[in-house]
C-alpha cells in the first residue's frame, strides 16, 4: 500500500510583502510653523523564507497550501519613524529538501541541517522618506519613495532523503525484508512488485552504539530513468546516498545482467550516481548451496565488493554490516 502521508513534491505560489512608502512629512509644532521634512521610511516587506526542521520526514504539511503570502511593509511615519516591517513567512521543511524555480527548474537552494534558513522570495525595499531628499536648493522636497513591489513566483520543493546508504534493486530482490532485519523499520513485505510505494528509513545499529541509517528505495525497473514503473518519482532519492547497495535475489536467471541494468538506468539518470561506492549483495542465499555461489561469483564484477546473505537464517547479515560501515568510513 502507498503511504498517503509521504509526499516529497509541492509546487507553491510565493508572494512576498511590498515594502512601505517612505513618508512625506514636514516637522510642525507651536513654535515651528515651517519645519523641515521629517517624513520616515518605509519597511520592508516580509520575506518568504525556508527553514529545515529535523523534525519533519514529509512535505504532507505543505500539500493544501497553494499560496504562501508574507505582510507588506508598513508605510513611513513622521518625526523621522521608520514603519515597521512585514511579517517573515517561514516554511519548514524536511532535511534534504531541494528548493527549485517553478518556471526554470533552476536550483534555488538546498535545506541540509537543522535550523538552516534560505531566504527564497525576498520582500519589496521600503521607500525613503522625504527627509532623504532635503538639499541647499530644495529645503522642502515635495517627494517620497514608493516601497518596492514583492515579487510573486512559483517555487518547487522536492525532497530527496537523507540517508547513509540507498538500497538499488529490482521489485522483490528483498530490500524490504533486509531493512526489517537490520533495522526497526517496518516496511510493508509481500510477494509482488512494488510493495513499497515510498523511501522507508531504518537505523542500523553497529558496534560500540555506532549507527548508520539505510533507506528502502522503491524498486526499480527497466526504463525507470524514462518515468516508466515508479521512474523518476524515486530515482532522486538516490543522490543523497553515500553508498548504494545493489540487491539481486538468488532467484534471478541472471545476476550480472540485472546489475549492468541497474547500473544502467542510474547512469541514465544522473551520471554522477556512479560515482559513489558500491556494494553489491546476492539475497536469499539461503536458496544457494556453495556450488552456485561459486558459479555465480564469478560472473559478477571484480571491481566492487560482493557477498552473499540471507535475511531469513541472518546468514551474511554481520558481513554485509561490516563491508558498509568500512565504505561509510
């Protein structure tokens, strides 16, 4: 079943505060019938502004909420007052959020710690007061600023997860059922393709109260990087990882054939993925007696780490630990 509560893309309409106009103002009083201007400035108007909040797994809290509006400025006062400012609007949001323009799909930004600000859409400049505009020649200027207008755009959130290591594999090569065994998470595990329908996160618990944390990726599938299966949806999830682990079930009739196309769809879709490090980690090999491991190691690639385990006997589960807190470390 999918997780109506995850949802990782929004697409919001920004619109920050105009500033203030600056004021337009003569000094008067008892005895000063003719003062000179005293007219203040404008404040600012409010910036639109994102901040990341540990707290948050989901971008679900932003989903109804097409319009994100921050205060105008406050006009100038006399007696040289300043208005004051518009009200920040401030949008948390998950760690790993990416901010991105609506129009362009130009990066913006990205939110990766606790308490991280972005300033995305900032507010108008608020108009000088006339007293700005005094001079030798003009002892009574007649002009103020107008506040600078906010600026409204479309803005995209989209978060890629935050985790140690991402788990590649094709639906039913037992990512699930591992990340259950490793870790507290308790994804869903069925028979059939594409049980897990989002990124489920568990915390492996290591030596000496070490930990790391491994996200579940929704299995990928031939074409995946061309939006076909669950596609481009999840494939971002992938970029935040520092190690990908590639599970091929024991079951495949071609191990090396499912990892070159795996390797292929990740190339495809961001080049750059390939650059991370790999672990490569038959499943169900309870299935296998050493003979066909054997035979199976042989065809699969000398050039990245590969082993054997079962998450049913907990065979190979300490090595596959070990091999992957060495790459993360």
């Amino acid at each position: 079943m999918s997780n109506p509560n995850f949802i990782d893309y929004v697409k919001l309409c920004f619109r920050s505060g105009a500033g203030g106009a600056g004021s337009k103002h003569f000094h008067r009083a008892k005895h000063v019938p003719n003062g000179g201007p005293d007219g203040g400035d404008g404040g600012r108007g409010g910036h639109i502004i994102v901040k990341g909040n540990v707290q948050l797994w989901t971008l679900l809290h932003l989903k109804y909420r097409k319009h994100i509006i921050a205060e105008k400025g406050v006009n100038g006062l006399d007696s040289n007052m300043t208005g004051a400012q518009g009200n920040d609007e401030i949008i948390e949001v998950p760690l790993g959020t990416v901010i991105r323009d609506g129009e362009t799909g130009e990066i913006r930004g990205e939110i990766t710690t606790e308490g991280q600000e972005i300033i995305v859409t900032p507010g108008g400049k608020g108009g000088l007061g006339n007293a700005h505009f005094k001079t030798s020649i003009n002892q009574a200027p007649e002009y103020a600023q107008p506040g600078e207008p906010g600026i409204e755009e479309w803005i995209i959130l989209e978060l890629k997860v935050l985790a140690d290591v991402g788990l590649v594999g094709f639906p039913n090569a037992g990512k699930s059922t591992l990340l259950s065994v490793i870790s507290a998470a308790k994804p869903e595990i069925a028979n059939y393709a594409f049980t897990t329908l989002t990124p489920n996160l568990g915390v492996v618990r290591y030596r000496n109260h070490q930990s790391f944390i491994v996200a579940d990726i929704p299995g990928i599938i031939e074409g995946a990087s061309e939006g076909k299966g669950l596609g481009l949806r999840f494939l971002r999830h992938i970029e935040r990882n520092s190690v990908l682990l590639f599970l091929i079930s024991s079951e495949s009739d071609s191990p090396e054939k499912e990892y070159k196309i795996l390797l292929k769809e990740l190339k495809t879709y961001n080049p750059e993925l390939l650059d991370k490090n790999r672990v490569l980690a038959i499943s169900k090999s309870d299935l296998l007696d050493d003979e066909l491991k054997s035979y199976i190691s042989k065809k699969l690639p000398k050039k990245i780490p590969h082993l054997f385990f079962s998450s049913a006997t907990g065979e190979g589960i300490s090595e596959l630990k070990d091999e992957l807190w060495k790459l993360l470390n």
